[in-house]
C-alpha cells in the first residue's frame, strides 16, 4: 500500500486545459499543501525527475501536492509560442482556488525552481500575501 495517492488529469482553467499531477497522504486528509512550480523549457525536462521525487516524498510526509504543466508547455493546453507570464499566474492562482475550494486546504507553500520562482515570487506580491 503506498503512503499516499495519486490522480494526474486536466482541469479546465484559464486560458485553457491544465495538466495537473497531485499526490496527497492516504491515510488522513492533508491539512497543509505544497504547489511545485517548475522551470521553464528544456530545464524543465531536466528536473521532472526530480520534482517527481520531491512530491512523493512531500506527500509521504503529510502535504497535498500540486505539480502543474503550465499553459504552453508540457501536456498543457497550448503551443509554446502561447507561453505567457501572465496565462501562468492565471493558473497559479487557479491551482490555490482549488486547494481552497475542493479540498479545504489554506495553508500551502510555493516552491518554485529556477525560473519558477520567480513565477512564485510575482504571484505572491501580486495576490499580496
């Protein structure tokens, strides 16, 4: 039996489909959540290994994880020329609406790497937090 569970589809969200990849403890509802922002292009394929790993072993220990293919790369909706700065903190903010909405969670973390977080770091003056 694993420590924790997993669902990976897409959700409607703006400005278009989402691949989303979430791990949560299986035995107890998590009560606080980490959502993993990834890099951009090419490092991006370099750390999904890693960030993979990083979410089982958050999960494991308790969190909700959140590990979303933003707008235009990945399995997202969306060409790379799409790629926007704002399409992403449409669908940051998107991913915390739904940890608050479908799974009660108000307490989350970001955790970005490289260019993620800067993309952390905007969303996060910009919603004021």
């Amino acid at each position: 039996m694993s420590a924790f569970e997993l669902n990976a589809s897409f959700f409607d969200s703006p400005p278009g489909r989402m691949f989303l990849i979430q791990r949560w403890p299986s035995a107890f509802k998590a009560r606080s959540a980490v959502l993993l922002i990834p890099p951009f292009a090419e490092e991006m394929n370099r750390s999904r290994r890693m960030l993979t790993l990083l979410s089982a072993a958050l999960a494991g220990q308790g969190f909700h994880v959140m590990l979303p293919d933003l707008h235009g790369t990945g399995d997202s909706a969306g060409d790379f020329s799409d790629a926007s700065w704002d399409a992403w903190l449409d669908q940051l903010g998107y991913c915390v609406e739904t940890l608050h909405s479908d799974y009660g969670i108000s307490d989350y973390a970001l955790l970005g790497l490289r260019s993620g977080a800067l993309l952390a770091s905007d969303y996060l003056q910009r919603a004021q937090i």
